[in-house]
C-alpha cells in the first residue's frame, strides 16, 4: 500500500511537471517557456490568437513607422538658416530651391510656405495652418493602432488567463486525488496568457509614446518655420521680391492669380 501511494504520488508530480512545462534534468526539474507557451496557444486560441495578431500589428506599424520619420528626417536648425539667408536676399525662387533639395516633409511645408508667401496671401496663418494638419494627419498615421493595442491587449490576456483557470477548476472537480496538483500547472499555464498580453501591451505603448514625441518635434519644427515666414512678411518686403522678376520668376503673383494653375509647384502632400 505504501508502495502504491508513493508511486501515484509520483505519477501526479509528473503529471504537475508536464502540465507547468518542466523537464527533468538529473532529478531537478527546468521550466521550459516555449513548450508551456504552446501549450497555453493550443489550449486557449480564444486569447491567443487575437493577441498574436495584435502583436503582428505592433510589429508592422513599428517598422513602417520608423523606415516613414527616418526617410524624413531633417537638421531643421541648417534649413532654417539657409531659407532666412535667401529670404533676407528677396531670393523666394533660392529658398523654394533649399526646401526642395532638403528632401523631407519639413521641406515640403518650407517649400508650400514660401509659395503661399509669393501669393500674398492675406491670411497666410491660416493657409500655413490648413497645410501643417495636413501633413500632421499623415505623421499621426497607423499611431492609432498602437494605442488601441496598448489598451485591450492586457484585458485579451486576462481574459485568457480566466478562461484558462475556469477549465482547472471544471477539470479538478471531476478529478480525483491528483487534480489538484494538475490544477496548479495548468494555472501556471493561464498566467501565461496574462503575461503574453502585457508584453505586447508594453511594447506598444513605449512605440507610441516614442512616436508620437517624433511628431511632437516636427510640429515644432513647422511653428519655427511659421515664425520665420511671418517675420518676413512686410508689405514692403513683397513688394521689391515680386518686383524682380529674375529671383521670384517661379513664384509671380500673377501666376497664383489665374484659375488655371500648374499644380506641379505644389509639394507631393497637397497634389
């Protein structure tokens, strides 16, 4: 009878062993992740399979993301210098030529600021404002996902780690002296899915966070170009640039006074 008792003993330690992914290993007993973590996705694709799919989005998004800020990165602080080099020389055409040869987004609003300046626009703010929300829109853009993600993800997890305690708990009451044992690995395997939903949660939040400070940066960068177009707005100013007809050739009043306009001087966001 001892016998009997301390071989069923054993069996249900093995039996705890399994269910929590362990291994033996010269009699001491390894926890391995991956083989419990299939488990848990076998076991509980109500969770897994959702959350999976999410992390497959914060992957994508993050990727996109940083190949988009990357390609149009710009040394705002060089570009600034060189528009107010060729502004204080009336020369719109040469500052139209630095805000394209910057090849970035901040170069495209340099480059649709000045030509707003040529126009004479009365409400110039608000035309430089229409045309920076516009360009905010498409750095914002997928920034909503990571966000949502970061959101629901913990909840997808801890829906999966309920789930999977309710199945122990269904599973010990039509077990016998064992279960309870039995229980316990497979708890430890819904805990996973807790776990599994907060790394991906945290992962998108610190993406988010970091992203959005990108676009933070960029909206200073065009309030400091606002500021510049705005300190060369004088009446006067304009006059003796449009005047010239050599230096602001590409830029003339007259051009933007007729309904058929040439939209190839207009940056690649507002075509």
């Amino acid at each position: 009878m001892l016998i009997n008792r301390v071989n069923a003993q054993e069996s249900a330690g093995l039996g705890l062993a399994e269910a929590a992914g362990l291994t033996q290993d010269g009699g001491e007993a390894q926890f391995n992740f991956l083989q419990s973590f299939w488990d848990y996705f076998q076991a509980d694709m109500i969770s897994s399979i959702p959350i999976t799919f999410a992390s497959i989005l914060v992957i994508a998004v993050m990727i996109e993301r940083a190949f988009f800020y990357n390609r149009n990165s710009c040394d705002i602080a060089f570009l600034l210098n060189n528009l107010q080099a060729q502004l204080e020389k009336n020369d719109l055409e040469g500052a139209r030529n630095i805000a394209t040869q910057s090849r970035s987004i901040t170069g495209e609003v340099a480059e649709e600021g000045i030509r707003l300046l040529a126009v004479q626009k009365e409400d110039f703010s608000k035309a430089y404002d229409i045309t920076v929300n516009i360009v905010t829109r498409k750095l914002q853009q997928y920034l909503p996902v990571l966000g949502t993600v970061g959101a629901i993800a913990p909840f997808l997890g801890l829906f999966g780690t309920v789930s999977g305690v309710i199945k122990a708990l269904w599973r010990m009451s039509l077990g016998g002296g064992g279960g309870s044992l039995e229980m316990v690995g497979e708890i430890s395997n819904a805990l996973i899915a807790t776990g599994y939903g907060l790394a991906i949660a945290i992962v998108a939040v610190v993406f988010n966070n970091i992203f959005n400070n990108i676009v933070k940066r960029y909206e200073d960068d065009f309030l400091l170009l606002k500021l510049l177009f705005m300190s060369f707005m004088e009446v006067n100013f304009f006059e003796t640039a449009l005047a010239s007809g050599s230096k602001t050739s590409g830029y003339s009043k007259n051009q933007y006074d007729n309904d058929d306009i040439d939209d190839s001087s207009y940056p690649d966001f507002l075509k």
